[in-house]
C-alpha cells in the first residue's frame, strides 16, 4: 500500500477560514483548504485523513459515506423576497480506483434539508435517495453529481458525466465531463476529461437566484475557471429548497472499490465562493502506477540518460534477484488478487525453503514451515509442482472462493502464489501435525507421538464431520473435498481436528472426455463408483470419511496386511467381517487397552461401515453423519446383506501395487486403463 507521507502533517493544517461577509449575515461562507481539523458532520465511510484528505469512500465496496457543514445555511430571503438567494460552491476533487477504467459510483454535492441520509442506499444511489424516495418532490434535495457509472434505469447519458439533479438520481441536465477552453474562441472548444484518471480536479456549482440559473463546471486543478460552464439548467430552486438548508457532499461504492477524495472546498451565499489555496492543498495518495511526470523539457533527457545508467549498473544485480524471485501471473489473477502472496515474501518467510523447515512431503508437494514477516503468523507453504496450464484457473478460483471459508474444524488456506511449473499453497500452521503420526506411530515411524486416548479421537471424528458437513451443505456452493483422510486431519493447538487439502485433488480433476480424465485420490478411501466413473460427489467423500472413521477407531492403515495369507485386505473388509462374526470390539485399536466408551465405539464402527457402503445411495449424508454422532439418532442397523466390493484385488489384478497408499501426481490413475473394471463385483 503506497500511502504517501512526503510532508509532515504540521505543513498540510489550513482548518477552517470562515469569512465573515460584510454586506450579508453572519456566517455566510467559508474556505477549507484542506480539512486537517475541520469541524464537519461525517458518516457512513466518510472520515478527515491524517493527511487532511476528506476521504468520502474507503475502498470499502458497497457502502455510502457523507460530509456536512455542521451548520446549516440560510439561503432565503435577500433583498425583501423569500426566494432563495444566490449561492456559489466550488471544491477540488479526485477519484481513486484499482482499476484503470472502471469506477463508481461518484460523488454529488449537495444542498438538503437535512444531514442524516441514513435511509439512502450506496451503489447507483450515490448515497442520495432509495428505491422509495428516488425523484420524490418531498425529498427537497438539490445535487450536482460527478457520476462515474452509466446507469440506464436513471437515463445516465455515459459513465463519465457531470449532472443537475433535482430531487433524485435521474439528471434535468447532464454533460460528458470536460471544460471549454476559453483559449479557443468565443465558446471555446470541449476538452473531454475522465473523472475517474486519478488526477485532482476541480468544480464549481453556481446559482444565479434571479435568472433561476444553475451552472456546473469543471476543470483540471491547474487550469484557471473556464468562461464558459459545462451544465446549465433553468430550475427555479425557491420550489425545492427548505429553509435552512444543509451543504455538502454524498458519495458511494458499488461492487468496485474506488476511493472518493475532497481535497478542498469553499462555499459563499450572495457571493462568489472563496478562493481555495490550491497550493495548501494535501496531497492525493496513488493507486496503481504513477503519473506521468511534469518535470521540464531539458531535465527529462538527463533523468533519462541518469536512470539508464543506474539501470545499466543495477541490471546485473536486479536479474539474478529477479530470476530467484520470478512469478507467473495473468490477466484473469487480478480479480483474486487478495490472495495472492509474493514468491519473495514466501521464500523469505521459510528460509529459502530450507530442508529444516519441511514439515514433511505428500503425493502433491513438500510442506515447508514458515513465518510471514509483516504479519508474523505462522504458515504452512505446500510447494505443488503443476506443468499444465490446465485447470490451474479452475484451481484459483476455487482457492479464492475457499479462502473465504472460515470453520473451526478447517484448515484455513490464506493465499497462493505461482511460479513457471509450479504453485505454491499457503495455510495456516496447525502446531501439532496430522492425525497419522499419532495413528500409526509404531509402523516404522522414529518419533513416537503420544497415544490418543479415546475422548480426543471421538472429538476429532466430530470435528471433522462437523468440517466436513460445513464443506457440503453450509457454505455457498457445495465443496467436494475429495481426499479425506487420516493425513490430510490436521491437528491445531487446541487438538480440534481440521480438514486441510481440500481442493487439491480438482487441480489433476478438469478433463470431461471420460476416457482422458485423471482420478486421484488414495487406495482405500476410494469409493467404488470413483474408482469406476472418477466423478467426486460428496457421497464419495463420504466414503472416505467412513475409512478414516475405521481408521482412527482400529487405529490401522485402510488396507492392512492380512498375516493369514500374507495379503492385504480392506480395512473395511475386516471390520465388516468381524461384525459378520459378531466381534465387532475385536477391531479396536489395541493401544487404547480397553479403556473407551463402548456405545461410542461401537457406534463410530457402525458408521465407519456405512459410511463406506459400496453403493452410494446406502450412505448417509453428512447432515445425518452429524446426527448419529452427536447422538440425536439412533445409527440404523446394518442389512446383513451388507457387502464390501473388492476394489482392492480388482486393482491388484490390475497391475497396481497396493503398498503404493497415494497416487502422485506423476502416476495418477488412468480411467482409461481401468474401465475394464467396472462390470467386475
Ligand atoms: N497446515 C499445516 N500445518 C502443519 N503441518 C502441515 C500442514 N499441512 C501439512 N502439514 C504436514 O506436512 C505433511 C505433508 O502434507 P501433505 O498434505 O503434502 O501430505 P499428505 O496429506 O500426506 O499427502 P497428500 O498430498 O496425498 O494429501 C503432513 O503430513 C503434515 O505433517
Ligand atoms: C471503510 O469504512 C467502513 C465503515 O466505516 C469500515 O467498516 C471498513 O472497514 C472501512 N474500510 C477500510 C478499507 O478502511
Ligand atoms: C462544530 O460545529 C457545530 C455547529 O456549528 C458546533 O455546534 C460544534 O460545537 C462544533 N464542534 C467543534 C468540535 O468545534
Ligand atoms: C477496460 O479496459 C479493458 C482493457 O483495457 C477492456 O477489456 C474492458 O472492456 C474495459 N472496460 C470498460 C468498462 O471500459
Ligand atoms: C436519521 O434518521 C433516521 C430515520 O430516517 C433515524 O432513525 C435516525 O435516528 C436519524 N439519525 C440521526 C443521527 O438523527
Ligand atoms: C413522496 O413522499 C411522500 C412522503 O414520504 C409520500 O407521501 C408520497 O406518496 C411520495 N410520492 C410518491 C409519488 O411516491
Ligand atoms: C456561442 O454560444 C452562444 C450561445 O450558445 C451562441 O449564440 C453563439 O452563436 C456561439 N458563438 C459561436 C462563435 O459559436
Ligand atoms: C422562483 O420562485 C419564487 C417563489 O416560488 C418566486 O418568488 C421567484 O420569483 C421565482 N424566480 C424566478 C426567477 O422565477
């Protein structure tokens, strides 16, 4: 964020100069040139900047912000008549937006009955009116607006407009923004200006009591008044101002975050509206790139020829930081660029990806242990190596859209960032690693975790349903996770479980020609319809979460080794045959040494092999997962008809290996190659 702070704020204090007029009443005009100080009535997004700035929108999309004289003015009444009088605005002004050509929806200024526009709606409303009010005549509202949005509803003539508004948003006169140059003859010529181009500008609003003559004009800040103004119109304001009457501003945004900016304002009844000190005006921050400098004719070509040789000296140092540093990034990434961390940032932040910071690696990428160095929060960066440009898009939306997820039960993912072949995933740390380690920590594992006991791992099941329903039915749009398992559960520091991964698996998903579509997803917690189709759906995550159930419960590896015949089996193979056998509690992981609530055991088992049911339509749905859990309804028996199909040996017979858990990336599985399969039982 470029925020300039290139003067001391004692030198941007102007405050308030208020006129004491000799010839009319009292406080009849005033001057800000600058409103460091200023006593105004400000609200919505409406604030005074550190800089003295009257920042009217915040970038804040959707919403309103006013600024008010405090008090109100009396314009009625000069010279024995009760007709409004004369008066005369003028004020500099800029808009600030993160794109170059899009903006809204401007800024009015405007003369009402009253301050308080809390029943006004922001967007194409400019914080004037609502649906109700919009052109009423009891509104009694007088506005000049400087309108960056063409909307058709209210007949805008173009998105780049100045307008005389009348009660309401429809304009009685309105004028593509410019000025004439009085350079240029009698009526000089139109020079056309774009109110959005991040450049200050200025305006004067004039009302001529007598003739009932309104006049807008508009000029770059270093151009004298024009002669000649850009909208008149003939409305005879003693028919819809009140007395007293409020001055001011009122501007808001739409789905575009722009930035409305006052930078001076003065304002005069029965005279011409005070002089602004333009040089005391502050200065505007700069959004995006900077504008072209002003900078003398002879001086240009010695900046040039200096910053050249700079450059020439720099060069060599630059490349090689730059070839360290280099990013992909494309058009359609603007829109998600919130998310978006820089590759700098991350290499800093995990020390240049050094092998003491890797968490541990899986079938996508290395996990590298980081700490970002603005924030100071702890992350998790996965290293994803991806050669297609395919589906990546696909990918970062979807990793935009779930950023925005926030769920105790999920791991968050903060942001990504790409490289030539490669993407990089950044999640929150979860302190205390996955689940597997604490499963599966005698099978070959050097650290040995501590033991879960049987509370905890009945938490965590909960939690992750609970991540998981949240991840199918309670956000906007269904998210299939599309691995779950006892790896991809991440511990956090309290020891809640967290789903993390999600998403991932979609990136090596996109392909539609069914027999070119790449599956992925690990041995064992596969259901067989994905095996089969290798279409995700939330009940083939199910599935899943219905082996890890059996995994965390057992305490063993979804296919195990089956010491009779030296063969592996389903896990859920096994557990089935034990409750075929009646020794359902035979299954437990024996490192518990009995110590668990039965009912609670037995209860996850059964669910564990529903859950896993071959034929999706037996499965229950997350939302009853949760039920059944959290004990509000009893888990329906098991139809003793109940099968397991034997993925596994259809796989083996196959030619894959069953040792080989999670199919990277570079061997994914090939529908293609095993669509024989699917009549097999
Ligand atoms: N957010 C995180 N916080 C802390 N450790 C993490 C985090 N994410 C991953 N890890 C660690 O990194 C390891 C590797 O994670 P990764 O997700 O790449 O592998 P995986 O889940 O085993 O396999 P797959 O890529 O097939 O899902 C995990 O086992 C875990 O210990
Ligand atoms: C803008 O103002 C609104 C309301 O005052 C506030 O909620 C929001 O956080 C502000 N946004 C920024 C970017 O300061
Ligand atoms: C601001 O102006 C109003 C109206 O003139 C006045 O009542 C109020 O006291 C002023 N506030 C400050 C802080 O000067
Ligand atoms: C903005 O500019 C881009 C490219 O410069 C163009 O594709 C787009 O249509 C423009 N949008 C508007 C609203 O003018
Ligand atoms: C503004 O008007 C609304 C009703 O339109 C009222 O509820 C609110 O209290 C008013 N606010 C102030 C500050 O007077
Ligand atoms: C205008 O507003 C007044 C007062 O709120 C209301 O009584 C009247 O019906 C409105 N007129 C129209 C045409 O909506
Ligand atoms: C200037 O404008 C006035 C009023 O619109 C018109 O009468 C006059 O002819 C114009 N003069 C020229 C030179 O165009
Ligand atoms: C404007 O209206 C007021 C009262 O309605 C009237 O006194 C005045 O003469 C009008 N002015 C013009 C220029 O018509």
């Amino acid at each position: 964020m470029g925020m300039f702070h290139l003067l001391l704020p004692i030198l941007l204090f102007h405050g308030l100069h208020r006129v004491a007029s000799g010839a009319a009443a009292d406080d009849d005009r005033f001057v800000f040139s600058g409103f460091a100080g200023a006593n105004l009535t400000l609200d919505g997004t409406a604030t005074v900047t550190t800089d003295g700035l009257l920042q009217l929108t915040n970038g804040t999309v959707q919403l309103k912000g006013h600024a008010f004289f405090p008090a109100p003015f009396r314009l009625r009444g000069s010279r024995g008549g009760s007709g409004v009088r004369s008066f005369s605005a003028s004020f500099a002004f800029g808009i600030l937006t993160t794109y170059p050509n899009l903006s809204c929806h401007g800024i009015a200024f405007v003369v009402a009955p009253s301050s308080n526009f809390s029943g006004a709606l922001a967007a194409q409303y400019m914080g004037l009116a609502n649906i109700d009010n919009n052109g009423n005549a009891s509104n009694r509202i007088f506005a000049a607006e400087l309108d960056t949005m063409q909307n058709i509803e209210f007949d805008d003539i173009d998105n780049n407009h100045v307008g005389i508004n009348i009660d309401g948003l429809r304009s009685v006169r309105s004028h593509t923004a410019g000025y004439y140059d009085d350079d240029d003859g009698e009526n000089g010529t139109f020079h056309g200006m774009s109110l959005i181009s991040g450049d200050v500008m200025r305006a004067w609003v004039d009302y001529d009591g007598e003739a009932a003559r309104i006049d807008v004009t508009i000029a770059p800040l270093e151009r004298p008044r024009p002669a000649r103004p850009l909208v008149s119109a003939t409305y005879n304001l003693s028919d819809v101002l009140t007395e007293p009457a409020y001055i001011g501003f009122s501007s808001a945004t739409g789905p575009i975050d722009s930035r409305h900016y006052i930078l001076g304002w003065s304002f005069g009844v029965d005279a011409p509206a005070p002089a602004i000190d333009i040089t005391k005006l502050p200065k505007l921050p700069r959004l995006g790139p900077k504008p072209r400098s002003r900078v003398p004719e002879i001086v240009v070509p010695i900046a040039i020829a200096a910053f050249l040789l700079a450059l020439g000296v720099a060069a060599a140092l630059v490349v090689r930081k730059r070839l360290r540093y280099t990013e992909l990034r494309e058009d359609w990434e603007t829109e998600f660029g919130p998310h978006r961390f820089s590759y700098k940032d991350l290499f800093h932040a995990t020390d240049g990806f050094d092998d003491k910071r890797l968490l541990g690696a899986g079938g996508f990428g290395s996990v590298y242990k980081g700490m970002l160095r603005t924030s100071k929060l702890e992350v998790a960066v996965k290293r994803v190596s991806h050669e297609s440009r395919q589906g990546i898009k696909e990918f970062v939306a979807e990793v935009a859209s779930i950023g925005h997820i926030r769920h105790r039960n999920l791991v968050r993912l903060l942001g990504y960032c790409r490289r030539k072949g490669e993407l990089l995933l950044v999640y929150d740390y979860m302190p205390n690693g996955s689940l597997d380690k604490y499963l599966h920590c005698y099978d070959g594992g050097d650290k040995h975790e501590p033991i879960l006991n049987w509370a905890h791992r009945f938490q965590i099941i909960k939690g992750v349903a609970s991540g998981l329903l949240y991840l199918h039915d309670k956000w906007d749009k269904v998210v299939i996770h599309r691995d779950v398992k006892a790896s991809n559960i991440l511990l956090d520091k309290e020891m809640n479980g967290r789903l993390g991964d999600f998403g991932l698996s979609r990136l090596y998903d996109h392909g539609t020609d069914p027999q070119t579509t790449h599956m992925v997803g690990t041995m064992g917690y596969m259901a067989p319809e994905l095996v089969r189709t290798g279409k995700a759906s939330p009940l083939t995550d199910v599935f899943a979460f219905g082996t890890f159930l059996l995994e965390v419960t057992c305490g063993q590896r979804p296919i195990r080794e089956d010491d009779a015949q030296g063969d592996s089996i389903l896990l859920v193979d096994w557990v089935l045959e034990h409750w075929h056998g009646g020794t359902l509690l035979e299954t437990m992981d024996p490192t518990l040494q009995n110590d668990y609530n039965v009912d609670e055991a037995c209860l996850v088992l059964k669910l564990g092999l529903l859950c896993s049911h071959p034929h999706a339509n037996a499965r229950p749905r997350m939302q009853q997962v949760m039920e059944y859990l959290d004990g509000d309804t009893p888990v329906p028996e098991l139809a003793s008809t109940h099968l397991s199909f034997g993925v596994l040996a259809l796989m083996k017979n196959n030619g894959f290996d069953p040792h080989v858990l999670a199919y990277p990336p570079s061997s994914v599985l090939s529908i293609g190659t095993i669509s024989d399969l699917s009549g097999g039982r």
